[in-house]
C-alpha cells in the first residue's frame, strides 16, 4: 500500500525532472540560435538572413516533433508509458551534447551547419514523443478529481527548463565575446550529461500507467493507435487549436522577445537574460497557481479566462519591452507570463482529457506536435519577419500574439461543448470508443 500511495506523487516528479531536462535542452537551443547560432552556423554579411537562418534551424526540430509523436505514442500506446519516456529522454541528452561538440562554419564549412540541422531533427523527434507520455504518465497516476494538477507537474518542466537554461546563458553572457564564440555557448549543452544521469534514474523508479495497466489486462491494446486516433479527426483538429496559444505564446515570449529585444531594439544581452530569468521563476509560480485554480474553479473557466487575458496583453507588453529599461522588459513579459503560463499549465489535463487511455498518448502526441511545428516552429520565423518589416512599430506583432489567444480560446470553448469533461480534466464518461459529444456541466 506504501508504494502505490508514493507512485502518483513519484510519477509527478518524474514527469517534472524529464521535462525539466527535455526543456532545457530544448530552450538552450532556442537561445543559442536567438544570439550564437547566426554567426557561428550561417554567416553573412546580412544580419537579418543570418538571424532567420537560426531560427529556420530552430523550426525544423519542430516539423520533426510530429513523426517523434507518432513514433513514441505507438511505443506508448501499445508497449507502456514508462519504456517510451526513458528513451525519449535518452534521445534528447545524446543530440543536446553532440551540440556541444560541433564544430563551426569557420571550422567544419557546410558541413557544420548540416550537422547542427541534423541534431535539431532528433531534439524534434524527442521532445515530440516526451509531452504526451510526461503528461500521461503524471495524471494517469494522479488520484481521482486530480488529473489536471498532476498533469500541470509534466508542464512545470517547461519553466524550470528555462530557468536553468537562462541561468546557463546568463552566467556565459558575462564572458568576452570572443570566448562566447569560441567556446563559451558550447557549455549549458555539455552540462545536459549531467542532467540526464539524474533524470533517467527518477524516471527509471517510477511504475507504470495505472490505466495502461488496466487495458493491457483487458486485452484492450490498440493495434494501430494513429489509425484509430485519426478517426476523431474534428476532436484533433480542435485539440490543436486548443493548443495554439499554450505554444505560440510562451515561444513569443521566451524565444522571439530575446532577439527583438537584442537585434531590433539593440539593448543589452546580458540584461535582457536577467530579465528573461526572473520572468521564467513567476512562470514556474504561476503555472502551479493555475492548476490550484482549475482543480478549484475548473479547468475551461481558467483556459477562458487567461485566454481573454492573451488577447489584450501583448498591447501593454510591447510598449513595455521598447521603453528598454530592465523593469519595464521584466513587468512587460511577466504580464504575458501570467496568460501564457496560466494557459499553458491547465491545457495538458484538459486535452488529455478528451481521450481514451488506449490511444491516448498517439492522440494528445498528435494534437500537441502538430501545433507544435505549425506554432512554435513558425512563431519566432513569423515575427522575426513581421517586426523586420514594421520595426518600430509594435503593434503588427500585437496582433499576431492576439490572434494565437483568440483560436486557442475558441476551440476551448468548441470542446468544452462537445465532450464532458469534468473540473479536474478528467473524462466523465469512460469507453473503448471517445466520448460522445456532450456539453461540460
């Protein structure tokens, strides 16, 4: 009895350290193409195409995030939760170091690059088959009427990601910046072997889904889980919307804002860093005050009501961020940070929720990696090429982030009205098929 009282709480931790390290390792990236990859991976006499040169190899790891949903969530759906997330992770630290290892344009020529696209490719496939199998593995452990505030466990690792990925750049932004291009951004890659020792032992201790256990018993096992799940293609495409804004938004913020704020409004790099820092802790605050919220009041009111907070902020948080004081970057993003982070911590469980355990992980992996691609890979691209041509004006990029809360929002509300889901994210209703339309009490 003492162990299965442990394992939801182990499961919820395990999930936390893997996406902690997935995210890291994903984020490190991302920033290291927002201020290093340029120069060092696409060299130009013109900034601009150099920059979105780094951020196109930013978005193909995200383009690959859909065959790593597809591939994990068949290995999750049919073999176990457990088994997939250990190699997922596996996956992201082998091509996260072999980053760090790289050599440059300047050393290695076209095939430095090439290299470094590859490496992208595999970080997209790990981190596509991570979320849903973290996500799942949390809150299919969670005791009843606590799916969402387990599953919110799963998300917390995409701010304590940052954190840490922040903290690791911050500290090498204080480096000359010869030894920055020489050897300086190559160092929060190499400490993911580090990492992945501790997160691969947590994982390894923690048992497997509660509810895989009970259809694999049953004989219940999905043949072909992408098949089946691609049946309910309505409820897919409104779990992507779903996801939209959860995605698009924080990559705004935490990956594009850094090279605005850096390239377009030419201030400090290690001050926007700081400021990105302390905005990522209220990120991890607010994420865990979100899922207290959803378990109390319920998960769509929450969703609804950070996604109407999404639609009007990025009309404060700009004209924050070109003031260009460290105060008004930190309250600007931190005011995002509260819709973002809100949004993005309750949406797992709430998705989660519109599927059957037997294709669960194929169905939320397809939701998640397919927005993922269309809206995180095409964000920091999309803007980067907005604010190019309006810079200074502000307000064009306004209305992309608004657009993102308004579709997110309204598929929100289209599945709350179609499928009975309760307050804590679970399904109401429990069968071998999805459950029928029905409007949420």
């Amino acid at each position: 009895m003492g162990t299965s009282v442990k394992q939801p709480k182990r499961a919820a931790l395990a999930s936390f350290v893997g996406t902690t390290i997935e995210w890291y390792d994903f984020y490190s990236y991302a920033t290291a193409a927002a201020i290093v990859f340029g120069p060092l991976f696409f060299p130009g006499e013109n900034r601009f195409i150099s920059l979105l040169a780094s951020f196109g190899s930013f978005a193909v790891g995200f383009f690959a995030r859909p065959l790593g949903g597809v591939m994990f969530g068949y290995l999750g759906d049919r073999f176990g939760r457990k088994r997939s997330l250990l190699a997922t992770l596996m996956l992201m630290a082998v091509s996260t170091v072999a980053i760090g290892l790289l050599p440059t344009h300047a050393q290695a020529g076209v095939i430095a690059p090439i290299l470094l696209v590859l490496m992208r490719v595999l970080q997209g496939i790990a981190v596509g088959g991570e979320w849903g199998g973290a996500v799942l593995l949390a809150g299919e452990h969670a005791p009843e009427g606590k799916r969402t505030f387990f599953a919110s466990f799963a998300q917390l690792g995409s701010a304590s990601g940052l954190i840490l990925s922040m903290l690791a750049f911050g500290a090498i932004s204080t480096l000359s910046k010869e030894d920055m291009m020489s050897w300086g951004w190559r160092v929060p890659f190499l400490a993911s072997s580090v990492l992945l020792i501790v997160g691969f032992v947590i994982r390894a201790s923690v048992s497997e889904s509660p509810e895989f256990e009970e259809v694999k018993k049953s004989g219940n096992i999905a043949q072909k889980p992408l098949r089946e799940a691609l049946k309910y293609w309505p409820l897919l495409l409104l779990a992507i919307g779903a996801n939209v804004y959860g995605i698009a938004g924080v990559y705004f913020s935490n990956i594009f804002m850094i090279s605005y704020a850096t390239q377009f409004l030419s201030l400090d790099r290690s001050m926007v860093l700081h400021c990105m820092t302390i905005v990522a802790v209220l990120q991890f605050v607010v994420q865990l005050a979100a899922a207290f919220l959803a378990q109390r009041f319920g998960t769509t009111r929450v969703l609804l009501i950070t996604g109407a907070w999404a639609a009007i902020v990025p009309f404060v948080m700009l004209p924050l961020v070109h003031m260009g004081t460290p105060l008004s970057i930190t309250v600007g993003v931190g005011l995002a940070t509260l819709a973002e982070s809100g949004y993005y911590s309750v949406v797992a469980g709430f998705v989660s929720g519109i599927f059957v355990a037997r294709i669960r992980y194929t169905a939320i992996s397809i939701a998640y990696q397919v927005c993922g691609a269309l809206a995180g890979g095409l964000t920091p691209l999309v803007a980067t090429i907005i604010a190019q041509n309006t810079a200074p004006q502000w307000w064009p990029l306004a209305l992309q982030y608004t657009s993102a809360a308004i579709v997110s929002s309204l598929c929100v509300w289209l599945i709350s009205r179609r499928v009975s889901i309760d307050d804590a994210g679970a399904p109401r209703k429990t069968a071998d098929t999805l459950p029928r339309a029905a409007r949420t009490a």
